[in-house]
C-alpha cells in the first residue's frame, strides 16, 4: 500500500474507531515522552480478527520501554497525541529491536499519523538497539498530531515483537545536510480533493438538475396540450420475436471492448504450483549456491495447506567461511499465494532451509544478489533432512523460478479476498477441507474451473468470474431490448454498465459476488416475460417461464445468498401477475379459480422450492466427497446454521465499511490493493466503488422512473423496480459489517432507471438524445480517468490523489 494512504487511512481509523482514545492535554515535544499517556491501536482487536496484539509497558533500568507482540499479521501500535507548533521543523526518533518480524510487509518503526514519511523500519530478528528517526515540519494551522511505534500498517500486516525506548519528539532549528523534509500536514485536511473533481462533480450536479427540470417541463407542456407522449418512437422499434443482426453487431462489439479491456494486466500466467510440506519440525534442506554471493533477500512463496499448516515458522541459515551454518532470518507462514522476502546482509556460498515445524507448505524460494533484482541461476539441493511422508519433494523450491516478481503484485499472487475464495476453490480441487465456508460452493467452484483449465495462477483464478462480468454487457442489452423494446436504449443501459467501475472490478478479483449478480439478472429478464406489453402474446408457457426462473435463482443462491433477496422480489411479482390473471379470465366454476391457483402454487413450490434445493444440494457434491467424518448430509444442513448464524452476529468493524445509506453517495470505495516496493513517486491501487456519473444521478432517476411507471401504470419498470427495492433495502435491516460493493447486485436495476428516465425526456423532446449521447460520453471519460485505480495499472501518485475528489475517497 502507498505509505501515504496508508498514513491517511491510519489517522482516519484511530480517529473513528476510537473518539476519546486521547483523554487529556496533548503533551508538549522537547524530549521523551511520557509513559501513561501512551494509547494502544489494534487493528485485529479492532477488525473482529484473531490474534490481537498484546501490548507492554515496562520500567527498568534502560527506562521504560514499549513492547508489541503480534503472534498473528496485524497493524499494531502505540500511540501518542503530541501538542506541536505551526510550520515548526520536528525531529521524531527512538531505539528499537525487533524479534521474527516478517519481510514482506511495514516492519517496526516510529511515524506519524496521517504522513507517508516515517522512520526506516526494523525486519527480521536483532540484538542491539537499533536508532530510528525523521524529520518532518508541521502545516500552516496544525497544532497537535499522533506520533506512533509499531508494526504493520494498513494493508501492510506484520507479525513478530517489536520493542520501543526513548521516543522523543523536539524541535530542531536545521537539519543535518541531506536529510529529507516530510510534511506533518495530513492530506485530509489539504485542500487538495477539490480541483478538477470539484468542477466535474459541479457539472454532474448541474446535468442532473437539468434532467429533473426538462422532465417537469416536458411533461407539463404535454398536459397542457391534451396530447399522450410516446413511450418509445415508432420508427426505432427492435423486433419482437428474434434478434436482429444490428442488435447481434452491437452486443459482439461491446462485449468485444469490454473482454479486451477486462484482460488488460488481469493477471500472470505462471505462479509457483509445486511445493513441499514437511511431516516433521526440524526438517531441512541445503541449497549450494555454486559460489560465494553476497545476498540481499531471500524470497519465499508459501503455498496452500489444511489449516493445520498455517502459522508454521521456517528459519533461513547461510554457510559463514569456516563452515558452519548461522541463521540470518525467520519467517512464519502467515500467508499463501504470494511472494515475500526478507531483507538478509550475507556473503555465503550455501543456504539452508530448517522448518523449525511441520504442516507448512512451501511453493518456492528465490535468491538475490545484492545489487542484482533477478534471482540466482545454477541453485542445486546438495543435501536434504527428510522424511518419507513428506508432501512433495523439497527439489520443488527451486524449479520454478521463471515465476519470480522482485516487486510482488497482485499480478503474481492473492489480493483482496481471494485469499479465501481462490484459496477455497483450490482446496476443492485438492479435497482439501475448505478454508472458507461462510458462503455456498458455486461460485468458488466456478473460480475451481479456471483454475482446472489454467493451473494455480493470477489468470486461472480470476478468469471466470471476468468472462461472467463481461458477460453481464450483452445481457444487460438483452434486458433493455426486452425492457424498452428499442435499440438505443438497450445499447444505452448494456454501455453504461460496460463503464461501471464496480462491474469491472469486482469481476477481475476472485471473489463470488459477479456470480450472483448475473443469475440474478437473468431470473429477472426471464420473469419479466410474465408482463408482455398490450396485445402482445407470451414468448412462452407461464410455466416454464417460472422453471427458468426457479433454475437461475437455485444457481445464484448456491453462489451467494444475496440471490434470496431476488428470490423475494420474484415471488411478488409471481402473485401479482397471478392476481391479475384471476382478475382477467373467466373461470367456469368456482373450483376452476381454485383449481388454477393450486396448480400455479404446485409450479411455484416445484420452481422456486425443490428446483433450486436440488441445485443448491448438488452444488455441495464436493463438500460430501471430502475424506474424514463431519461431511454427511446432515452436516450440510449444519453448515448452513453456521453460516445463517456467523452473518447474523458480525461484529466487526473496518476501516472501509459503510452504512447501506452511503452507497448510492459513492462515499467510501473498497480499498482492495496497493503495491508495495514501487518506483518512488509511483503508485498502483485497486479500488471498488461506483461510476460518479451512474451513482450520483442514479437515485434521482429510480426517483423519476418509479414516477413515470406509476402514472403510464407500466408493469414492467414495476419489476425492474421491485428488483432493485429487494436488492438494496434488506440491507437497511441488516446490522453486520457491510460494504459497498453489496450494492453490486442493485446496480444494473438502477441504470435501467437511468435509461427508462431518458427515454420520457425524449419522447416529448427528440432532440433531447444530444444531451443523452453527452451523458454517455461524460460515464466512458470517468471510466478511462479512473481506470488505473480500478485496475492497478502503475502511475504517478499525483495522478491518483488529483483523483479523490471526496475526502473519503481513500485508494
């Protein structure tokens, strides 16, 4: 993660998580600070996780000293609210030391809240006090800030003890030459999110406030002239029954730009697959190196496990000149699926591996020279402590070092919540007990069958769930051309979703949620042929039109349950439809209006009932072939009270939850990537949020559609909005953590709003469509200005801060 958003989110959290952490009067700089008023930040503490931090305040003869213990990955810190001086220059330091802190993220250091500059940072293991420091000065108007000791940072989880001594704050009047100046002045409270995105979110306002107003007008002016306005112009009507070719032309170019631009960078080809795990603590191997280097890092890609595994700790040796084998850093399997390292100053001609225990699965190790960023040729395993039920061969470690990445990105390895999902659906393949079981199997199956097809890589486990998104495009065309029977507008409502942020993200990281949304979007467009326009003839019988529907819906709930609120939506409009056919025909008996509503409840309990329970079980099929007691079918049943139970009791808190209210706002992107190890002045960030051109007019447009649908008494944009009030409303009940991207699944509905609200404007006012190819045009530029932060693409960090317009906006 940038240091500096890491900095900013810090500072946000602290002041969120905890109002009045900081009792009392901030202390003055001018020497070390005071113990009792040191305050204590834990991340997993804070985020519902396992493996809190422990914190120490001790008092002996080196005076007192701070301690954190960090026995899982966390960002834990001490901190301090210190009164400053305006545009005052501080000197920031302490003596630390550090015990098996890992490489591969933000080690122990001291900072500031909110300021990318801050101390080097201690990894790895040391005996001797080490003297951090830096120099910063403080902003125009600032008056106090939060000085922090730990480890880890957002984004940046670590594991290990850090120990703290002597944290001084004071004023200096020159720095020594060559030191670097930080600014103390957090971004939050610069002026900079203004600027251009000011000026465009004032223009988006405007074109929003000009299409409510040209509605009221219009419509007005067609009151007054006693005339019906047109749903749709006559002459641009799609046909009926079948697809035309420009209706095929048009799809196939969409979904033609919309893969291509999906494929971008989406991830490598070639990952790490092999490993070995050791049976037994004490296990080893030796690499000879074929010469004598003087080594920089040592790298390490941990695989995949049973849970067992998780937290083994291996250490690391290097052969000094008179033979024998020092060790130069430990490390604890913290995690699978990605590259890290640690930071090692040893001239050595042999390396040895130790799993200091068993269980721990290890994919790959890397060796760099220093000076060198490509790993060492020529490595050879010359001996080897083994055991026979080892799994793999520890040969393995260093035959795929073509997958090495000096930089790990999400290019090479997990990000964001693929380390349960991706992880998950390997597991499956392997018959392995799944790591993550608090959603239902499909859609990581589904992210299995990539993986089958791909192997263990970036671009296997993330491919499926991008050919759904882009799939999404030419359904969403479908939709519209059903919905608005008008070529435009289709293509209008399949474009706009094309540019939806959120669509794009969300579909090129391994998570479940694009799967859900399109079966949902296909139960609708299916049970939307139970509202034909006037005069027109069912595509097909009621009947199936409700087993299609039964189908999607048992697929979407067996890859999220967020398809049971679907699931709702299309049960009321099953009895609406229903009681208007009760209305509308003539049945010859009394028993005949009962009998048709006993034969269409048998259809629904067979549709929507046994159909989909038969197609939730079957997705479980994998679950039931595990090996060992505990996967029969009653524990199914008891897996699915664990999951109804684990959703309705979350507790947690994170710094990117948001409340159901500030979707539609766009107020708080997921942060789900930042790069580490980058250029200086460079950042690449991946973020889910939502198109500012969609969101922000979006509500305004539900708003104005459900009018229109009310006064023309139009069934079909009933149903579009009956899904998106099923989809979004039952968060407003729900008290678990939550988080933008559980808007996903309304998004779709909301953008036929969008095009149902400019079809009324030009139907009274043709030449309205000017303003509506503009609008389109306005939703493709946003897509391309932000598109490095939703697909992180590597670019100036200016780029990227000129880019959060909102204060909220963190990526």
């Amino acid at each position: 993660m940038s240091g500096l958003l890491r900095a900013f989110l810090t500072t946000l959290l602290l002041l969120m998580t905890s109002p009045l952490l900081f009792a009392g009067e901030p202390q003055s700089p001018g020497g070390s600070l005071s113990a009792h008023q040191w305050t204590k930040y834990d991340w997993n503490a804070g985020s519902g996780r396992n493996g809190a931090a422990r914190f120490e305040i001790e008092r002996g003869q080196d005076g007192v000293q701070l301690q954190i213990v960090a026995s899982a990955p966390n960002d834990a810190r001490f901190v301090h609210e210190v009164a400053v001086e305006p545009q005052t220059l501080y000197r920031f330091a302490c003596r630390a030391r550090g015990e098996h802190i890992g490489s591969g993220a933000r080690g122990a250091g001291i900072s500031v809240s909110g300021i990318l500059e801050g101390s080097p940072d201690i990894k790895g293991s040391s005996t001797e006090w080490q003297t951090l420091e830096f120099y910063g000065r403080t902003g125009p108007d600032q008056h106090k800030l939060f000085v922090t000791v730990g480890i880890g940072g957002y984004g940046s989880l670590n594991s290990g003890t850090a120990r703290f001594r002597d944290v001084t704050v004071e004023k200096v009047g020159n720095p020594p030459a060559g030191i670097t100046i930080a600014s103390l002045q957090p971004p939050a409270s610069s002026a900079s999110h203004g600027g251009t995105g000011g000026a465009v979110i004032a223009a988006l306002g405007c074109f929003g406030v000009l299409l409510v107003a040209a509605g009221v007008i219009l419509g007005r002016r067609s009151q007054d002239a006693g005339e019906r306005v047109p749903d749709i112009p006559a002459t641009s009507a799609a046909p009926r029954e079948r697809l035309g070719r420009r209706d095929v032309a048009v799809m196939a170019a969409l979904t033609l730009v919309c893969l291509s631009v999906s494929l971008i960078n989406l991830g490598g080809h070639v990952a790490p697959e092999t490993g070995w795990q050791a049976a037994k603590a004490g296990e080893s191997a030796t690499i000879e190196l074929g010469r004598e280097v003087e080594l920089s890092r040592i790298y390490y890609y941990c695989g995949i496990n049973d849970r067992s595994g998780d937290g083994s700790r291996f250490t690391f040796a290097v052969r000094n000149p008179a033979g024998v084998f020092v060790d130069v850093t430990t490390f604890t399997k913290d995690n699978s699926g990605v590259w890290k390292f640690s930071e090692v100053a040893a001239r050595t001609s042999a390396v040895r591996l130790t799993a200091d225990t068993s269980g721990g699965r290890l994919n790959e190790i890397a060796l760099i020279e220093k000076g060198s960023r490509a790993p060492l040729a020529g490595l050879r395993i010359a001996r080897k402590n083994v055991s026979a039920a080892d799994q793999g061969k520890v040969e393995n470690l260093i035959d795929e070092q073509s997958s090495f990445e000096y930089a790990p990105s999400f290019t090479t390895g997990f990000y964001f919540d693929e380390i349960y999902h991706a992880r998950s659906a390997w597991e499956m393949l392997h018959r392995i007990e799944p790591y993550e079981t608090t959603h239902p199997p499909l859609g990581k199956l589904l992210i299995a069958s990539g993986i089958a097809l791909f192997g263990m890589n970036p671009f296997g486990w993330r491919i499926v769930g991008t050919l759904f998104g882009v799939a999404l495009v030419p359904l969403m065309y479908l939709f519209g051309l059903k919905l608005f029977r008008n070529r435009f507008y289709a293509f209008s409502s399949a474009f706009l979703l094309t540019v939806e942020f959120m669509r794009f993200a969300q579909s090129r990281v391994a998570v479940i949620d694009v799967y859900g949304v399109f079966f949902i979007l296909v139960m609708y467009y299916v049970i939307l042929d139970l509202f034909p326009e006037g005069g027109e003839r069912p595509r097909r019988d009621v009947n199936l039109t409700l087993l299609l529907a039964g189908v999607a819906f048992g697929i979407g709930a067996a890859c999220k349950w967020i398809a049971l609120y679907a699931g709702c939506g299309v049960a009321l409009l099953v009895v609406l439809r229903t009681a208007t056919e009760l209305r509308q025909r003539d049945f010859p008996a009394v028993w005949g209006a009962t009998g048709f509503l006993l034969r269409r409840f048998a259809v629904c309990l067979v549709a929507f009932g046994v159909v989909p329970a038969l197609i939730y079980l079957l997705a479980y099929v994998p679950y039931l072939a595990l090996p060992g007691p505990g996967h029969d079918l009653i524990d199914v049943f008891r897996l699915q009270a664990h999951m109804l139970n684990y959703h309705r009791t979350l507790q947690a808190t994170h710094p990117f939850s948001s409340p159901w209210w500030s979707w539609p706002l766009d107020l708080r992107p997921m942060w789900m990537y930042t790069g580490e190890g980058l250029p200086a002045g460079t950042v690449s960030t991946i973020a889910s949020f939502g198109n500012p051109a969609i969101f922000w007019l979006g509500m305004p447009c539900v708003v104005s559609a459900a009018f229109f649908a009310v006064k023309r008494r139009d069934p079909r944009m009933g149903a579009v909005l009956a899904a998106l009030l099923f989809q979004y409303l039952p968060w407003v009940g729900i008290n678990r953590l939550a988080f933008i991207y559980h808007f996903f699944s309304t998004i779709p509905f909301m953008i036929l709003c969008i095009v149902a609200t400019v079809r009324s404007l030009e139907a009274g006012h043709p030449r309205f469509r000017a303003a509506t190819w503009g609008y389109l045009g306005i939703a493709a530029g946003l897509f391309i200005i932000f598109y490095p932060v939703l697909s992180g693409l590597q670019v100036p960090q200016a780029y990227v801060a000129a880019l959060r317009w909102l204060p909220t906006w963190l990526f």
